[in-house]
C-alpha cells in the first residue's frame, strides 16, 4: 500500500481480555516499530523489527505485552489480559534499513480503551 | 539512554517566526528528527539532522550542534494550520542493542490570529 496501515482503527475491550493489533508497512520498508502514545503523553518505544534479525524487545512493559512479524512484512502486537492502564494510541512505523534511508513513517494509529 | 527536553507549550502570531527548541543527553548518537503531530492524528516527518548545521525545507528549519546536544526547529510565516504538537526525537543505540529513535514529550505550539 502507499503508507501504513493499521488495523483496528478503534478498539474497546473489557479488562481481562487479550487484543490484537495489527500492523502492514510500506512495501519494501525492512525496519518497523511499534510505539503507544497515552492521552497527552511522549511516544513510548515498545518494540522493533530489522529485517531477518531478531526484534528489539526492550521496550515492551511488561510480559502480557509480545509482537510478532512474520514474512518480513506484516505485524502484530498482542496484549494479553488488558488492563485498563493499557488504554492508549499504538502507533505503527516503518522505514528503509538505517543507513538507507532516514524518514519513519507512521500509520494513523490503533486507539485500544480498556473498560 | 537519553534524556530528552522541549518546551511543553509554546504561543505565536499567525505571519510570526517561532523557534521550538530541543536538548538531548545521548551515547552514540545517530541522528535526531523532527515530527508534526495534529491532535488525533499520526506524526508526520518533518526534518532529520545528523551533522552540524542547518537545514532548510521551506518554512521549516533545523538545527543541529551535536557538541551541545541542541537542536531547534525554526517556522516562518506561521500560519494557523501550524497549530500542532512539535515531537523531537533522537536516534541512538537503546538498551536492546538498536537505533531507534526516542521521542520527547512534544511541545504544543498555538498558533493565534
């Protein structure tokens, strides 16, 4: 597609239930992120994906949180057993390989309220 | 791991020059970005510097003085459309090993008549 594309746009779950976020970035973009952002918060690091290497994981809070990334291209970040604190934007993002090619680009986000 | 900066809210006049200014705290620095955010949507790229300088993309400027760990955003002939949140992120190698840009908290610019 021509940008990324998240999926959900907009989720509501009970507390105790597990989501699935999903995430497809650009054709040919090796590098992809995934960020949460809370109500008028900084963008958070969760997690990272380079090619065939293994993620960067040192940003996910906690072990209810796991990504995955299969083929090189599409991802999806799984929440297991929501808590209400969790309710926030996820915001996915691509790029060319660092060194590459500079620019992130970001999909419009997956809104997850937890109640 | 860095310890980013920025100015939480910042207010100018529509035809103004506004400078929104980021300082960072960094180990293997690799670059630092600028991002556009309008409320509700997702971050738009703005600029990235990684050598000393300035760097001009029409309205917009950049900054960068790595030894001062500095950088600013410059917007002329501000327009009301400009009312956004300003995200500085630096790029250096995290605690799992990578290059993955850390974002500041954003500053909020309000642009007025």
């Amino acid at each position: 597609g021509a940008g990324v594309s998240q999926s959900p746009s907009n989720k509501v779950t009970e507390k105790g239930k597990d989501v699935e976020l999903r995430c497809d970035p650009i054709s040919g973009h090796t590098a992809l992120y995934w960020y949460r952002q809370s109500l008028g918060q900084g963008l958070e690091f969760l997690i990272y994906f380079q090619g065939n290497s293994a993620p960067d994981k040192s940003g996910l809070p906690s072990d209810r949180f796991s990504a995955e990334r299969t083929g090189g291209s599409v991802s999806t970040l799984t929440i297991q057993r929501t808590q209400q604190e969790d309710s926030a934007v996820y915001l996915c993002a691509s790029s060319l390989a660092p060194g590459a090619g500079n620019t992130i680009y970001f999909g419009e986000g997956s809104w997850l309220t937890v109640v | 791991g860095q310890n980013i900066d920025q100015p939480t809210e910042m207010t100018a006049t529509e035809g103004a020059i506004v400078q929104i200014n980021c300082t960072y705290q960094t180990s293997g620095f690799n670059g630092l970005f600028w991002y556009q955010q309008h409320a509700g949507e997702a971050p738009t790229f703005l600029s990235y510097n990684v050598l000393d300088g300035l760097e001009e993309k029409g309205r917009f400027s950049s900054f960068l003085s790595r030894s001062k760990g500095y950088s600013y955003l410059l917007l002329k002939e501000l327009q009301m459309k400009d009312s956004a949140s300003y995200l500085c992120a630096v790029r250096d190698r995290g605690t799992g090993g990578s290059y993955i840009p850390t974002f500041g908290r954003g500053t909020s610019l309000i642009v007025h008549p």
